[in-house]
C-alpha cells in the first residue's frame, strides 16, 4: 500500500469515526467558535463577480450563481452561502465524513435552503466539469493526501474564470491556543501523536510559499494569500469540553485510564489559564486569506 493510500484511509477512519462524531455533537460550540471565519469567507465571496468577466455587474450570491463548498462538515458554513444565493442559485457541499454530511443534510432541510451534499473525497470524486462559479472553503482543504492533485480536480469543476476562496490555519507558532493542550499533556500521554510539517492536518498550509506552489501547479491562477488574524471566543464552561475531544489531545485521551485522564485535565486545563477572561475563553487565530481563478478558457 502506498503512502497516499495510507493517508486516504486514516482520513476517512478519522472523519468517519470519533472526529467526526465530536465534531457533530458539539456543532453548536465549533460553529461559535468558527463564525468569525465563516464572515471573512461569506464576505469574501460575495465580493466576486459572476461569469467569466471580472468587470460583469453581477456578483456569485446574487446571480444566481452555483457555488462549490469543499470539506464542508456539518453544512453551517455552506448554509450561510445558501443564505446569499440569489434566485435559481445552488451551493454544493462535499466530505468525506458521513456523519458530518448526515448533520449538514438535515440543517438544510430545515432550513429548506438551496443546498446539496456529496459524501466523497474531494480529491478524487468526478464533478461534472466546468460547473461552479465558485470553489470555497473553511479549514477544510488541509488534509488532502495529494494537494496539487486534489486542486487539479477542483478547478476542472470550475467554469473558466471561476473563483477560488479558502481559509487555511497559518503555523502554530502563530497558534499557541491550538497547540496548548497537546504541550501540556505530553508528558502524561506518552503516545501523544507529533504534528509533522506539510503532512495532511491542520497545519498543512502554513507555508504560504508552499500553498502557492500547489495552486499554480494545479493550474489556478491570480493566485493571492493573505493574512488574517481573528479573535474567537467561547465560554469557558466549554473549555474543557473543547480539549478533551478534538485535537490530538482529544484523539487518543479516551484510551487513557482514569487516572491518567482525570490528572491531564487538570493539568490540561490550568494551562488554558492565559487565555481564560472571566466566563470567556478568548485568543487570536491565525490564518490565511487565499484567492486564485481557474483560468478562462
């Protein structure tokens, strides 16, 4: 089995399994957490013109346009988009995590907006080509076993002079809150898994230079990364919450016994003092902005 096998198949266990499941019982505090992101990227795209011209009049949300949503999740920032969409347009959302896509379709439901979901590998899955007028995302395009392939296949999806708009975490040296409770907890979780750089995961975007590397290669052009620097808050009764069931800290700390588990909490927990401000958890997100276009044809 080769490497990029392998990574597919710990992705899809991962999303199918306890992450994916964490991230849907607790899609109400991640959406609080997130929604800052989700206004930068809606604003973001709303700010882009329909067609193949950049000087039409008319814009993606309120032309009618069809939008891609990749790595989409439990649906709420796809939902917003559907929010904007003007008469007759429609927005797509894929992941590889059932659960997740689960969620997303019924909040669309609900909500009875204009939206689909695909469960699929983005990176594989054959899109009719040249259909959206657009291809977005929120964090969800880090963790693709095969980048340069994965982008290739999205911009065969988008109709020439299609926009591309995605927001990806910068390092977690820029990060310390996502990184806190995996440093705290090292030393009483010996098989704590390390984060290596530029593999599939959070991190996987933080080199700039890199991400522009994959895109060109992909065949995307105007390619355009910014930083942006957001604060996120939750209340601090869900902090604990919070770190004990994402991250890599939340990955494997159901495996730990209860000793282990109640003394990494503590300690877990105390570490978070820095960012604690009375009955609110508060830090500054680090991420990038990053824009291309298909090429028009």
């Amino acid at each position: 089995m080769d490497a990029t096998r392998r990574t597919d198949d710990v992705q899809t266990t991962r999303w199918n399994g306890p992450a994916g499941h964490a991230w849907v019982e607790a899609q109400s505090l991640v959406d609080g957490v997130l929604k800052p992101f989700e206004d930068l990227l809606v604003e973001a795209l709303s700010a882009e013109r329909a067609g193949h011209e950049l000087d039409t009049g008319d814009h993606v949300l309120d032309a009618g346009g069809r939008v891609l949503d990749v790595g989409c999740g439990t649906g709420t920032t796809t939902l917003a988009v559907a929010r904007r969409l003007g008469a007759g347009g429609h927005i797509v959302g894929v992941d590889i995590s059932e659960p997740m896509i689960t969620a997303a379709r019924a909040s669309a439901e609900r909500a009875d907006a204009p939206a689909s979901f695909i469960r699929a590998d983005a990176q594989e899955y054959a899109f009719e080509p040249a259909t959206f007028d657009a291809v977005m995302s929120r964090f969800g395009v880090m963790f693709f076993s095969d980048s340069v392939r994965a982008f290739a296949n999205l911009r065969r999806a988008a109709k020439g002079g299609a926009a591309l708009r995605f927001i990806a975490w910068r390092g977690p040296a820029e990060n310390p809150f996502m990184t806190t409770a995996e440093r705290a907890a090292a030393p009483l979780l010996p098989n704590l898994p390390a984060r290596r750089p530029d593999e599939p995961g959070q991190f996987a975007f933080a080199d700039a230079d890199r991400v522009r590397r994959i895109l060109a290669e992909a065949g995307w052009t105007g390619i355009d990364i910014q930083p942006k620097d957001v604060t996120c808050t939750l209340p601090e009764s869900e902090l604990i919450r919070y770190f004990t069931r994402f991250g890599p800290v939340g990955m494997i700390l159901g495996e730990a016994d209860e000793q282990t588990r109640a003394r990494v909490v503590e300690t877990v927990r105390a570490a978070f003092d820095p960012f604690v401000q009375g009955t609110e958890v508060r830090f500054t997100a680090a991420s990038w902005l990053v824009g291309a276009r298909a090429p028009s044809v």
